[in-house]
C-alpha cells in the first residue's frame, strides 16, 4: 500500500483553513479524481490481498483516534474551576480594603492618629503589606495559568491543522478506493462473470475471489467515511474550544492582570 505523504498534497490541499463547507468538500472529492497521487493509489490496491484491503488506509483512521484523546487531555488542561477559585480568593483579599482606615473623620485614622500614632500606623502598614503579599501570590499564580492557557491555544492550533490534514489523506484513500471499486464492478468483474459461463472451475473460483473482494474493499471504504466524518465533526469542535480558551484569557487579563496593578497602585496611593 503507498502511504500519502503531506508533501504530496496538492495546492487545493494547502489551503486547509477553508476546507470543512460542503461546497469545499464536494470539490476537493472532484479535484482527487484528476490527481496522479490519487489515481497511483488507486492502482496499487490489489484485490487479491485480503490484508491489504483491510488495512487500506489504517494509518489516518488512527491518527484521527489518536487527535481525538489528544482533544481530551487538553480539555482537562482546561481547569475553568481554578480560575474560580482564584477569583474567589482574590475578591476575599479585596474585601479586606476598609475606606474608614483613610477616613479624617471623628472615627477614622486622623482622629486616631492622634491618640495612638505609632501603634496605629504599624497596624495600618503591617494589615496592607499582608493585602499586597496575598494580592501578589494570586498574580503569580494568575501569570502561570495564562502562560499555560497561552500554551493551549497554540496546541489547539496544532491539533486544527493535524486534524485537517488527516481528513485530506482519509478523503484521498476513500477516493481512490472508489476509483478501484469502480474499476473493478464495470471491467473486470462483468469479464469475469462472462468468462464464468463457461463453466471453467478456476474462473469461477476468480470470480468468487473477486466479489469477496469488493464486498470488503466496500466495507473498508464506509469505515474510512465514518472516520472521515469523525474529522469533519473535530474541526468545529476544536474551534469551539478554541473560542472558550480565548474568551477565558481575555477574563483572566480584564479581571486579574489589569486589575491587580490597578488596585496595589490604589492601596499604595492611598497608604502615602
């Protein structure tokens, strides 16, 4: 069997980003047809090698398998109940700001100030130095899941383009395989059931091995379209997850990278 290499692909093949509308797909099976890789595919089957015929075009069919557990693990990357929780955890650090402790008012600091100078400013220091630190381990930590969410959107980047890719080498392998099985049901199968009349013991025995052939390369053409449409179906789902990611860094730079700044700035100006 002649394996497909992206090398191969031809210039209809490398624009991949546009490939998954029906009108695309329709017209990428009728360009395959005309191509000289398809066509020398399609004339390395031999009907007579069970094997080959089962395992024809097993290597894309697994690796679609493959993307798919890859999607997974991924998907458990993307641990949105962290973020949560680090949202939590910083709006209780937030909460800890009190107004009153800059107030010039009877009750507030100035009054107090008077009264317990000292000990007073060592508390107010000492309470938003504790504010600062706790703000600061949550912006490290904020920092890392956006530098691994960072990292997500470029896998799933990757993981579009393998995904497409080995949608083009499925749509070649079934092509070419219905170039064979077309071969074969109007040339050489009427031949041989013509031949067969004869009565000739060896013709018929050909003739069975034939039918038994096509029966399978039949076979072997559907599951290479379920696994087709497995691609077809990933690609959009890739994307969705792809949009979640990224509508989840921009929360996490509106919310936290932006934020923090803004508030330990505000607490600074507000201690001075």
């Amino acid at each position: 069997m002649n394996p497909i290499h992206d090398r191969n692909m031809s210039p209809l093949m490398d624009n991949s980003k546009e490939l998954l509308s029906e009108d695309a797909v329709n017209d990428i099976q009728l360009a395959l047809r005309n191509e000289p890789e398809v066509q020398q595919l399609a004339r390395s089957i031999d009907e007579y090698d069970i094997i080959q015929i089962l395992e024809y075009g097993k290597e894309p069919a697994v690796e679609i398998s493959r993307l798919s557990d890859q999607i997974l693990a991924v998907m458990r990357m993307n641990n949105v109940k962290e973020i949560g929780q680090l949202q939590s955890q910083l709006g209780r650090v937030m909460d800890r700001f009190d107004k009153k402790d800059f107030e010039k008012n009877s009750g507030g600091l100035i009054s107090k100030l008077f009264k317990k100078r000292e000990k007073m400013l060592d508390r107010l220091y000492s309470k938003y130095q504790s504010i600062g630190i706790e703000m600061e381990q949550v912006y490290v930590k904020i920092s890392e899941y956006q530098s691994q969410m960072a990292e997500t959107a470029t896998m799933l980047e990757r993981l579009y383009e393998q995904n497409i890719q080995y949608y083009l080498r499925l749509e070649k392998f079934v092509v070419a395989g219905e170039l064979k099985l077309n071969e074969l049901k109007t040339s050489k199968l009427p031949q041989l059931e013509q031949n067969a009349l004869n009565g000739d013991q060896i013709v018929s025995m050909e003739l069975d091995s034939l039918r038994n052939a096509i029966e399978l390369l039949e076979h072997r053409i559907f599951n290479l379209g379920m696994a087709k449409i497995v691609a077809l179906q990933t690609a959009p789902q890739i994307r969705l997850l792809q949009r979640g990611n990224a509508k989840l860094i921009g929360k996490i730079n509106s919310a936290f990278i932006t934020t923090i700044p803004i508030f330990k700035n505000g607490l600074i100006q507000a201690i001075t």
